[in-house]
C-alpha cells in the first residue's frame, strides 16, 4: 500500500444473500466501519438486495455497489439494468468486468472499455476487473494479457484520474483457494501501474489497483503490505462480516 492512496476493500457477493439474509450482512459489514477508519469499505450485493442495503449502509462508511449494469440509460433493454438506475438505489460503485462475466456472458475487453466509460460518465465509480486464465499464466503471457485487458480501458480511466479503481484477479485463483504469493501479485500489480503512468503519470499515482482471487483474513497482511496493492476485493470470505472485518482490519493496520 501506498500512503497517498486510501485502501479499498470490497466485497463481491456474487450471486448470494439477495434478500433479507443481504440486509443483515450489510448490517455486520456497517458494524466494521468504525473499526477502520483509514479503509474505504465497499459491499457489492446482487441486485435485489442494493436498495434495500444501501439504505442501511447510508452515512455509515459503507460503499455499495453493484456487480454489472448495462452501458445505456434507458430503453427497450429486457432484463437490464442501468447506471442512473443504480445511482437511484444508492449505489456509488460497479464493478465491471469480472472474470466471471467475461467467461460465462460473453463480457469482451471492448465491452468492458465500454462499460468502463459509461460509467465514469455516469459519474458510478467503476472497479474494472483484469486478470489471466490457468493457461496463460503457464504459457507465460500474463503480463500480455493483463496489459491487453488494462489497454482495453486506459483512455477512459485516465479522463478522470483517481476515479475507477483496477482490480487484478488471477482467473486460476478465484475461489479455488490459491492466491498468487504477494510476490506473484506485486510483479502484475506493478507493471499495471507502470502502463498507467506511460499513459499519464497522475493515473498512476491516483489510481487504486487492487488484488482478488481467495483473498482471507491469514493471507491478506502479506497481500496488502505490496507496494502496489491498495485494497482487494474479495468474493468468499466477503460472506461473513468476521473474516471480511478481519481483512479490513489488516488492511487499517497497515496504514
Ligand atoms: P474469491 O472471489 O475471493 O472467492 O476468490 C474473488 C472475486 O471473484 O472477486
């Protein structure tokens, strides 16, 4: 972590607790708030259960978000949900592009540079996923992929410095419980920061990138403490407020 960017720590929900199971959790997330003061909190929810955890969340130093939304702001677009739509309900954050998007609903990096710029022009915050599957980290294309995936958005993000955060997730580490070693993580991490910083230096230095994929409260200090790693999002272990306190907790204490 770096002491000019305040750490970001989100929670992605993915598809559980999307009624009043959603709400308690949002209420036990509330509960860590005060605990970490120097940590920007984020929950990301299913979509029915935003409004309803947003409202708790209100005032009280946590985020939400939402998983996805669709680039358009109205219109003849069954099942879809917008940014103003999102804004409505309280969230302040989207995350765009998860691994999981691109592999199971055809999410492309041009659709993601897409969404990326809707939503910075929305003025919703978006947490842009990248990151490589098993078969590229072992062909040795990591960094070629990650760079493709970062490129794919880079002229939106740099329109607002600061503004959308990087999350680097390592497709082979998401929820099977192997994390990149702090070692593996910081190389990816710092080579994103040095694409940014060719781009416009104060990309760079604003923009917080931050680390997912089987990120739990024994493995997060290690993680966190990389010079380049300001925050994570975090999917299974963001499902009970103790473990996610406990992330979050590492995270303060490394401020
Ligand atoms: P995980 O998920 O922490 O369960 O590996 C991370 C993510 O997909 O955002």
């Amino acid at each position: 972590m770096h002491a000019s960017r305040k750490p970001l720590i989100a929670g992605n929900w993915k598809m559980h607790y999307g009624g009043p199971a959603g709400v308690e959790l949002a209420i036990a997330c509330v509960r860590i708030a005060p605990k970490v003061p120097k940590v920007e909190l984020v929950i990301a929810p299913p979509f029915t259960a935003l409004a309803a955890c947003a409202h708790e969340c209100e005032g009280k130093g946590v985020a939400v978000a939402a998983q996805n939304f669709y680039p358009k702001d109205q219109g003849a677009f069954t099942g879809e949900v917008s940014a103003p739509m999102l804004k409505d309900a309280g969230c302040t954050w989207v995350i765009v592009g998860h691994s999981e998007r691109r592999q199971y609903f055809g999410e492309t990096d041009a659709s993601v540079g897409e969404k990326t710029k809707v939503a910075i022009a929305s003025k919703l915050p978006p947490i842009v996923c990248v990151g490589e599957t098993l078969a590229e980290r072992e062909s040795g294309k990591t960094l070629e992929v990650v760079r493709r995936q970062v490129a794919a958005f880079l002229d939106f993000i740099a329109e607002a410095p600061g503004v959308a955060a990087i999350a680097y997730e390592p497709v082979w580490a998401i929820g099977t419980g192997k994390t990149a070693g702090p070692a593996e993580a910081e190389e990816v991490h710092a080579a994103i920061r040095a694409q940014l910083a060719d781009r416009l230096p104060e990309v760079a230095e604003k923009t917080r990138i931050l680390y997912g994929g089987s990120v739990k409260a024994d493995n997060a200090k290690g993680l966190l403490g990389c010079a380049n790693v300001d925050g994570a999002l975090i999917g299974g272990a963001s499902l009970d407020a103790a473990s996610f306190g406990a992330i979050a907790e590492a995270a303060q204490g490394l401020t």
